[in-house]
C-alpha cells in the first residue's frame, strides 16, 4: 500500500506539471495566426500546439490573443529614480540595497507586462540580478547582460581584447561597445575603425555576439565592416549604411520614440544631470521626426534584420509595448513585422531561436495574451492579461 501511495502521489505530481491553455487567437511569433488553438505546457516545456480541443482547459484565453512572450533586446532594468525622484547617477547618497530594490522593481513591473527576457547593456549590477531570477528567488524577465560596457575611446586593441575576454570569464552574455557619442552630444564616431575591428573581432573569436552604440551613419558603417553582430540607434544613419547591414546580416536595432519621449516627460527629473541639458533636451526632441524616419527606412529595406529594443531607461519600464505602438504608427511598420522583430527574430539575434521567441513544440513556455488584436490594433500589446514565463505563470485573468 505504501509502495502504492507512493507512484500514486508521483503520478499526481508528473500531472500536475501539464497545464493546456486554450487561444482565442494565436500568433505564434514567426507570423503564423490560427484561431481556437490549444497548447499543452509539460513543466516549463510547449510539448504541443494545435487546433483540437482539450478535455481540460487549465486557462481559457478564448476572448483574448496569445502570443509569445515579448522580448526587449535593450533595456537598462538597473536605471531608476531615486528617493528624492531624481535620476540616480550614482553620487545620490542611494546605497546599494536601494539599487538592488529599484532594479528587482523594474523587473517584476517589465515580466507583469508581457515581456519575458531582455538584454540589459550594461551594468556589473545586472549579473546577480540575472542569477536572482533564474533562480525563482524574484520575480522578473530572464536577463541577458553586457556587464560594463565599453566606453573610453582611449582604449588599444590590445587592452580591449583583455577587457573584452575578462567580461566573458566575469559572466557577460554579450559585449556592449560605444561606438559613437550621444545624441545629446551629436553623435559623432568615437571607436576608430582598428578599435572596432579588435573588439568585434575577439568577441566573435571567443563565441560573444556586440551590440555597438552608434548614431551617426559613420559609426554605423565602421561597425557593420567590423563584423560587430548588432547596431543599436542608428539616428543617423542613410540607406547606404541600411544596404550595408542588409548585405553583412547585421542586426539593426533603431529607437522610435519611447526612450526620447521618456526623458521629455521626465526631464525635471534628468536635467542638470551629466548631458541632460537644455541643449541635450532640444537634440532629442529634434530627433523624434528622425528616429521614425529611419524606422521607416529599415522596415522597406530588403533582408534588413531589423530587431527590437526600446532603450529602457528610469520612467520607461512596464511602458516598453509604446515604442511597437512608435514603430507602427509613426514608423511605418507592419504590425506582423514589429511583432516578430520583438519576438522569434530578437530570440534569433541573441542565438536563442531554438529556444524562446515562438510557440512551437519544444521551446520555452513563455506565453502572454492580450486584451484584442495586436494584427489590427497595435496598441493590445499593451493590454497585457496574462503572463507565463517557463511554465510558470505570473499574471493571469
């Protein structure tokens, strides 16, 4: 009997593991839409998908889109404001538990609206806050991190390939380089062209992917012939440099709105802060017609891996679906299209398109739905109702 007990309680623990979730509408990532789809979570796992109805509904999202957790390939979930509600630069009297609850903060609020992984370039703070949630210890989007990116211009190849293999034995995912100065600065090259080469070059040579700041078209162009994997911004970049990256398969990674926008509404909390300006305001507010041009220029050009990522900074978290609503309505963007840069092909650009980014047998079950049609109103994606990230679920109706 107590042998029975036994494979009985185990056998009710395996079941309990099985949780079918049935769509209403469901996209899965890659462009593909069906209606009145079922799928079946064994443990953190999709183990099917498919149109039969189950004798089971754990969730019933009939009223409602599913798709695949989103994901935010540049977010600074680190960056916050502090007790005084200034932005915290460091020299604020904020200690590190103050840094440490801030960010866990920004974590849950980006997880509970509907985005499951980002990339954050970068802070040192970003790794035990990473490991924190991997570990269910917090609640929170999984992390990729750059740890300290790359900044000074005064750097020797060789120094940077050193830098460079240390933030790989120090944890990093990826290497975040900058490759340009601010916007706020007028975005002028500051990596030379031999610079970029070594740090492109050495992370590529020890199986690290680059992210590279860069606005203006020169930096851009020095970046994709280097062979870096991604360029992020590119406020300024031309449709020579867009063919460029097209032709090479650099990611691109443009910013609609949202983060300009952020500091605008925020700016009595920025300004007086570093380059946070009077003039500095006044570039990034001249940028904004700029920025959607460029979306618009990238989302025409032919085979451009054109990816997504908002630039989250203090203010912005839990907001990031407003730069897809950017993209679409400002930019031009087919809503399919913005869909999947923020889902399959951002999951592909992080060498994780096996795993998280599309609902298909197999991969993460990381799943949201959304209040309408994301196809027909971009702005559902906003309307987040419910959250599963590796099985678990975190918000639901």
């Amino acid at each position: 009997m107590r042998n029975l007990a036994f494979v009985l309680l185990f056998a009710t623990s395996i079941e309990a593991q099985t949780v079918t979730i049935r769509a209403g509408r469901l996209l899965d990532g890659r462009g593909g839409s069906t209606s009145n789809s079922t799928i079946t979570v064994v443990g953190g796992t999709i183990s099917a998908v498919g149109g039969r109805k189950s004798p089971g509904v754990t969730y019933d999202l009939t009223r409602y889109t599913v798709l695949p957790g989103l994901i935010d390939g540049h977010d600074h979930v680190g960056w916050y404001f502090n007790k005084k509600d200034r932005f915290h630069s460091g020299q604020d009297g904020e200690t590190v538990i103050d840094e440490s609850l801030a960010a866990a903060g920004n974590a849950q609020t980006t997880l509970l609206a509907g985005w499951t992984t980002i990339a954050s370039p970068g802070a040192n703070a970003d790794a035990p806050l990473r490991d924190a949630i991997a570990r269910g210890v917090i609640p929170g989007p999984r992390i990729l991190t750059s740890l300290q990116p790359l900044t000074s211009d005064r750097l020797t190849p060789d120094s940077i390939r050193a830098i460079i293999r240390r933030r790989k034995t120090e944890g990093a995912d990826f290497i975040k380089i900058f490759a340009s100065a601010s916007i706020r600065d007028g975005g002028k090259q500051t990596w030379s062209d031999e610079q970029l080469a070594a740090g492109c070059g050495e992370a590529k040579a020890i199986g690290l992917r680059t992210m590279v700041h860069a606005h203006s078209a020169e930096a851009a162009k020095a970046a994709t012939l280097a062979g870096c994997t991604q360029i992020e911004h590119g406020v300024f970049v031309t449709q020579e440099v867009l063919d460029l990256m097209a032709a090479r398969g650099t990611y691109f990674d443009p910013q609609c709105g949202l983060v300009f926008h952020n500091y605008l509404d925020n700016r009595e909390k920025y300004d007086g802060i570093g380059n946070y300006n009077e003039a500095g305001f006044a570039s990034m507010e001249k940028a904004l017609p700029t920025a959607a041009n460029v979306i618009r220029l990238a989302s025409r050009t032919p085979n451009l891996k054109v990816v997504f990522g908002t630039d989250a900074v203090a203010g912005a978290h839990g907001r990031n679906a407003e730069e897809l609503t950017c993209r679409v309505k400002e930019g031009g963007q087919s809503p399919m299209a913005a869909i999947i840069s923020a889902t399959s092909l951002n999951a592909e650009s992080m060498g994780l398109g096996a795993e998280i980014g599309s609902i298909a047998a197999g991969f993460q079950a990381d799943i949201i739905a959304v209040d309408g049609d994301p196809t027909k109103d971009i702005t559902a994606l906003g309307r987040v109702v419910f959250v599963m990230k590796g099985g678990k679920v975190y918000k639901h109706p």
